[in-house]
C-alpha cells in the first residue's frame, strides 16, 4: 500500500481559469520514473484516471510543449465538490514510482479550488477530448394547460419519464430518446446541479454529425433535455458545437481559425451581438496579443489567430525527417468569445487548442569566414535551436570526438545567433596534415577542408549527419627563378629544387629532363641545398645554335617549367652564349649541316679552293686556316646509308690541287693531300618538337578540332612514276604507342602539343621521305585560311 508523502517544492503549479482547474507537474522531478494520476472522490475514494474516464468526466491528460504534464479538469467534471455553484474543489493523487508496474509507489495527495460565480446562461467548452454545455435551470413555471398543449404538440415529450432526465438527441439520421444512464454507456455525462444542467459529450460519436460553418468542420451535438414534473415539463436546448479543426500554416505563421457565428448555437443570427473575445496561452489571458507580435481579428463571419512560427509563448523543437533537419513549432491556445442573441442572454464560448506545426525543413548552412591572411580556416555551421549538440566531427573524413579535436589542435566551440539560435565554430590551421592541399594556377595552393558533423537532436538524441566542403584558394607559391650562365665549352643552368617534383618538373622539348635523359644526353646534373646546376656541352642533344657563322656559335639552350599534373608550361628558363670555336660539325635537325674545318697540312693550303664532293659546293667564308661550309643532306653529293637504327649522311671537304701547266702525266704539284670526311647520324625515329605561329594571334581560336590529311608531291609522283606508301598518323602522346584512329575529330588547344608520325613505308634503299610543308587550317580545303605553317620548304 502506498504512504502520502509531502510534495517536493516546485513539482506542481496549478491554476483555475475561467471554471477550469489547472495542473502541471514539472518533468524534471519525473525523470526515470513512472506516474499515474487518481481523482480522489470524497465519498467512494479514488478513481484511476485512464483515456475514457477522462473524455466522459471533463478531463484531460496532456503534455505541454516542454513536456511536462499537464491536466486539467471542468468544475462540472466527475468527482468535484460543488458548493451552490460558485465554490468547486478537486483533489488529485499523483502517484510515482521506479516501476512500470507502480509497486512501491509513493502518493501525493493535491487537493484544487476554484471559485467561479459569475456563470452566463450558456456556456460551452471545447476541449481537446469533449465537448461541454452548462445551461441555467431557473425557468417560471408553466401552467397545466400550458403543458397538455405543449405535449400534444410534441409527442415525443409525452413519454418522458416522470422526475428523471431523459436526453433527445436530433442527427440526421433522425430521433433518438435515452434515458440518463444509457447515455453514460456512450460516452455522454448528464447530470444537473442547484442551477444549471449540463451535458459532455464525446467528439464524433454516433449521435453528432460534422458540418461546415464559413469554411470550418465543426463537430455538433444536437440535443433537447427532458424533465417532468408535477404541472412542469422542461424542455432544455444543450445541443452544443465544437471546431475540429481550421488551422492552417505558412512558413512563418500559423492560423487559427473559429466561426464567429454557429448557426446551431444562434438560431435567430439577427439578434446575434459579439460582446467580448479574448485569446490566451497556456491558462494566461493575453490582454495585448499586439504585444507578443500575435494577431488577433474578427469580422461578422471569423474570428483568427495569427501566431508567428516561433513567437513566444511557444515552443520551437528541432526534430529529424527522413535524414533532414528540420524544426517543429508548439503552442497551446485557448479563445473566448462572449455573445448574446434573443433565445440567450449571453453565451460564453471557450475554446482550447494546442496547436503543433507540419515538420518544416532547415537545412544547415555552413558559412566560410576563414581568414586567408592568418591561413586558417573558420567554419561557422548553422543554425540550430538549443536541444542540438556537437557530439563528433570527421576531418578529411578522419573521425574525432570533440576531446580528441581538441587536442589535435582544432578549435571548436559554440556561438548565439540574434534570433535565439546557435551554430558551432570550427577552427583548422591550413597547414594541418588533414587539410587537402592542391597546387593550382600558377603560383596558388588551394586548401580544402573536408567536414563531417555528427549533431544529437532533440531529447530522443537522434543522430543527424552533415557534410561539408570549404576551399580557400591563396598565392602563398614562389615561382622558381633560374639562372643562366657560360664558360668556354659549356652553358649552365642554376635552377631552385623548391617545390621541384612536388608542383613542377623540368621538361626538355616534351621530355621529362630526369637524371636518365640529363646523362643520356651528356649534361652535367649537380643538386646542392638549394640548387640544381645543369651543365650542358655547346655540342649536346637539345641545344640550340641560333647563329651559326665562321669561328662563332650563338647557341641557346631551354627548358621548361611545367605543372606536374597538368603538363601546362608556367616557365621557360633559357641561357643562350655566344662561343668561338675554331673547327666543328652541327647537324640539324632539319637536314642542315654547319661545319668550320681547321687547316692542319704542311705546306699550307688556300682554304677558298676546298670543295664538298660536288665541286660547285664551296665554303660560305674562309681564312688562311678555316673554311666554313653550310649545306643541306639532300645536296653537294652527301651520301646516305643506314646502320641499326641510325641514318648516316656522309660528304667530304677536299682541296683542289694546283698543277704546273703544260705538263704531261704524271702530274707534279707542290700541294699536300686535304681530305676531311664529315659524317651526320639521325636517328630513324626521331620525335621533332615544332610549333606552328599565327600570323594574327587574334584569329587563334581558344581550341580546335580537325582530323591530319597527308598530302604526298604530285611532282615527284610524276618524276618518279609510282606511288609512294606514305602513312601519317596523330599519336596520343609522345611514345608514339596509341595513335588515334584515321579521320577522327582530334580536340586539341593551342598550348597542347600534338604528336604527328609520318613514315615511308618503301622498303627500296634508294627512296628518302622528306617532310617537305606541315600545316594547320581550319577546314579540309588545304588552301584555305587562316594557315598555320609548321614546317617550310622541308
């Protein structure tokens, strides 16, 4: 058995508002257990409190939008002491326990008053679960011929049962006559006390019926009461009519709407006059809704609420839907509307709702206010009502609980917004090894942080996950600036190794300039701490001879800076000298061979008078000890010949021998023997790195796309008399391994290299293929323009 307890201070409040007790228990004192409720009836002690004792006894058993108990109890309900109508009292037990079974409950024992005299003929209340009408009892007497009039009138009212109430419900259905305590059996409760009869009944039982008042189902009752006796028949009208609904919802209100005139309850609508409305929250009264922003209007046909979504008064809560955040907002209204009209002198109306919005959907924005200037990241995200928390983050999708963040050097903590919300703040340096970092454009590092919140919502804790990405793009990358420099054999390179091989890598032509091809090549490749020295011989592979003249070499050698991922060109580091070289052979190339040969006999020579094997090939300049010659391998009697995979041009300088005149053979000269073999080796496959110029930079488009048409001499054609199987191809890239397939559309942009293969297959030895014109146009016409010239005149 249960022991009464006293009750701890602040765990119930409780009010009475307008003949309405007014109960709240304070969840917090609850937490982990179990209640129940009884209603301690004076005489035949307590009653537990379930769902349908509450509907028919006037209760109600709810939660407030903070979720404390609420209840609230009709001074007419079941079980409350009634003193001639003016003084009512109630007294509840509140039962707590650690059990679901309410063993070893502790009971408390509340005991309510109200005091409410100033009655109106008719009140009606609509509650959450019932519908109530009181109606004054103080009717004159009727006379007996009155009556026997009345009755023969109304048939139905000559069976009423003498001195006991009987109920007459009206629907469309048609009549219905039951006495008192059949009417319990539905759900009703009738009863009469000094001076007012009053009726409950439940919503949508099978005696009311639901019709539409200006545009709002109402849910209605109509019923006559019936009590005989002696010279006295009393027909009491306790039909009553509540709203079922009418609110209605936009992003940032809701509205409630109520019938100002309810055609059941008014039956003459001409004498209807509105004498007072009030609206309130909770049990309070709002004297000035204006005030709290709330909008409270009527006309002759509505009365309407107007709350703002998140008003005071109410509650916002944050809830989850289908993975979305988003809020939800409570409020409980009640509305009061005082009338009169000729059937009653005045009628109060009460209305109590509480009203919950559809979820509504607030997606988190995150907000980028990181400070490039400090190379940090700040990350608000928001905004959240207060029952979010934080309770992990992922970093670069890394996990971390909030401790672990924080010793890992992340920043993170809560800020409020001005309209009552919060966000968190979340702090990384751009240098933490979880930040991606990209080399971009020319001298930037993008920085992306990659987020993963995991936030606890509302008090079930449901888990809501968001991700995030916030980038900040800085110029905090140095361009490498080289230096260039010569001896006498040799030109150099000074490059810095700073970001060598992370950003960029040096290319030779569309070579990558490693260790391999650097030796390969004969350079000198030398990395101290803050440097790459290249040195490169004045007759390597990749130099480039920019004036070639007698005993003077202007050469040039480049090489560029390119991204490593991109392959685009950010810089090209040149050295370019000038040398004085006495005797030496170039060949380029294109087919040219440069050579300053060195007079070495005894007796001298006159160097004007040597020749190449075709005597009509002299030097271009001379001195008393070099010649300078300058021809093309197609020319001056240059023989060709192939060993492995190497082409070899060969010619020879020789000097034209002087003979005494008129001597017969043999035949005498002073002069020595001047023979000088020259030699060129070209590789069989070789790649040639050209570009082709517009003459007009304006008629560059911004890319193309065209497919390689080979085009073979139509004047050796006819020298020759057959046709050559000549194959020109486009390579994928420069291993000349993948080539795509013949007249197909090749998109390529001015800065892109395209790699073009043109091979002989004849097999004959005599036969030479010379790329004599390469070019670029804009459509398969090879005379239209604008022309892109690669190569000319071979």
């Amino acid at each position: 058995s249960s022991v009464l307890y006293v009750l701890p201070p602040g765990f119930v409040e409780s009010s009475c508002r307008s003949r309405i007790f007014w109960m709240k228990l304070n969840k917090l004192l609850l937490q982990g257990k179990f209640f129940q409720l009884e209603i301690n009836d004076p005489y035949a002690g307590p009653v537990l409190l379930d769902e349908k004792l509450a509907s028919r006894c006037g209760y109600v058993l709810s939660e407030d939008m903070w979720g404390n108990p609420v209840f609230r109890a009709s001074v007419l309900g079941c079980h409350v002491a009634n003193e001639a109508d003016e003084l009512f009292s109630l007294t509840v037990n509140i039962k707590i326990s650690s059990f679901s079974s309410m063993r070893a409950a502790v009971t408390y024992t509340y005991p309510m008053y109200c005091s409410y005299s100033s009655w109106a003929s008719r009140e009606i209340v609509c509650e959450e679960n019932y519908m109530e009408v009181s109606v004054k009892t103080d009717v004159p007497a009727v006379s007996n011929d009155y009556t026997v009039a009345w009755m023969s009138a109304l048939p139905e009212t000559q069976n009423v049962a003498y001195q006991l109430w009987q109920l007459m419900f009206v629907s469309p259905s048609g009549r219905k006559r039951i006495m008192v305590s059949d009417a319990a059996k539905l759900g009703y409760s009738f009863n009469n006390t000094l001076s007012r009869v009053y009726l409950r009944a439940p919503y949508h039982s099978n005696e009311s019926h639901v019709s539409v008042v200006s545009g709002v189902n109402m849910n209605m009752v109509t019923s006559t009461s019936m009590y005989r006796q002696r010279w006295l028949l009393l027909l009491i009208d306790t039909t009553v009519s509540c709203p079922v609904d009418g609110i209605s919802f936009t992003d940032t209100t809701l509205t409630w709407t109520v019938p100002s005139v309810i055609p059941t309850l008014v039956v003459q609508e001409s004498t209807f006059l509105s004498k007072n409305i009030l609206m309130g929250v909770d049990d309070q009264v709002i004297v000035h809704p204006e005030e709290k922003n709330y909008l409270l209007e009527h006309n002759e046909t509505h009365i309407r609420i107007t709350i703002p979504i998140g008003a005071e008064g109410g509650k916002l809560k944050s809830s989850i839907s289908g993975g979305v955040y988003g809020v939800i907002y409570s409020i409980d209204l009640f509305l009061e509307h005082t009338w009169t009209d000729a059937d009653w002198q005045t009628t109060k109306y009460t209305v109590i709702k509480s009203i919950t919005t559809p979820f509504m959907p607030q997606i988190p924005t995150v907000i980028n206010n990181t400070l490039p200037e400090e190379r940090l990241f700040n990350v608000a995200f928001g905004h959240f009502l207060s029952d979010v928390s934080l309770v992990a983050i992922a970093i670069g999708n890394v996990p971390f609980t909030l401790r672990e963040a924080q010793h890992q050097g992340f920043k993170i903590y809560e800020t409020l917004f001005s309209n009552r919300t919060k966000g968190f703040i979340l702090e990384v340096s751009f240098d933490d090894p979880y930040v991606l970092k990209e080399y971009v454009n020319r001298n930037e590092t993008k920085y992306t942080l990659l987020v993963n919140y995991t936030m606890s919502v509302g008090p079930e804790m449901t888990l809501y996950y968001h991700s995030a990405e916030v980038e900040c793009v800085i110029a905090d990358i140095e361009l490498p600036e080289a230096v260039g420099y010569c001896d006498e054999e040799n030109l150099y390179l000074a490059i810095p190794t700073f970001g060598l091989h992370q950003y960029w890598n040096l290319y030779l032509h569309n070579k990558l300039l490693n260790r391999h091809v650097a030796l390969t090549n004969g350079y000198l490749a030398v990395t101290n701490s803050t440097h790459l020295i290249l040195q490169i011989p004045l007759f390597a592979v990749g130099v480039i001879y920019e004036e070639v003249s007698f005993q003077k070499i202007k050469a040039r050698f480049d090489v560029a800076l390119r991204k490593v991922r991109t392959m685009e060109t950010l810089q090209m580091f040149s050295v370019s000298c000038s040398f004085n070289s006495s005797a030496f052979i170039i060949c380029h190339p294109d087919g040219t061979i440069m050579i300053s040969a060195q007079m070495k006999t005894v007796p001298a020579i006159d160097m004007s008078k040597t020749k190449l094997r075709d005597s009509s090939c002299k030097p271009r300049e001379y001195n008393e000890g070099h010649a300078f010659f300058k021809f093309h391998v197609t020319t001056c009697g240059t023989s060709v010949r192939f060993e492995g995979d190497h082409i070899i041009y060969e010619n020879e300088i020789s000097y034209e021998k002087e003979t005494l005149p008129g001597q017969s053979i043999p035949t005498i000269t002073r002069d020595p023997d001047y023979r000088l073999t020259v030699l060129c080796y070209y590789r069989a496959k070789e790649t040639l790195v050209l570009g082709a110029f517009a003459s007009d930079p304006s008629t560059s488009p911004p890319f193309g796309s065209g497919t390689m048409v080979p085009r073979s001499n139509i004047a050796v054609y006819r020298r020759i008399r057959q046709a050559l199987n000549v194959v020109s191809r486009v390579s994928k890239d420069e291993s000349f391994v993948e080539f795509y397939e013949p007249n197909m559309a090749i998109l390529k942009r001015p800065v892109e290299p395209v790699f073009l293969e043109v091979e002989l297959k004849d097999e004959s030895p005599s036969t030479e293929l010379y790329l004599e014109n390469c070019w670029v146009t804009r459509s398969l016409d090879f005379n239209s323009t604008p022309r892109w010239n690669i190569t000319v005149d071979g």
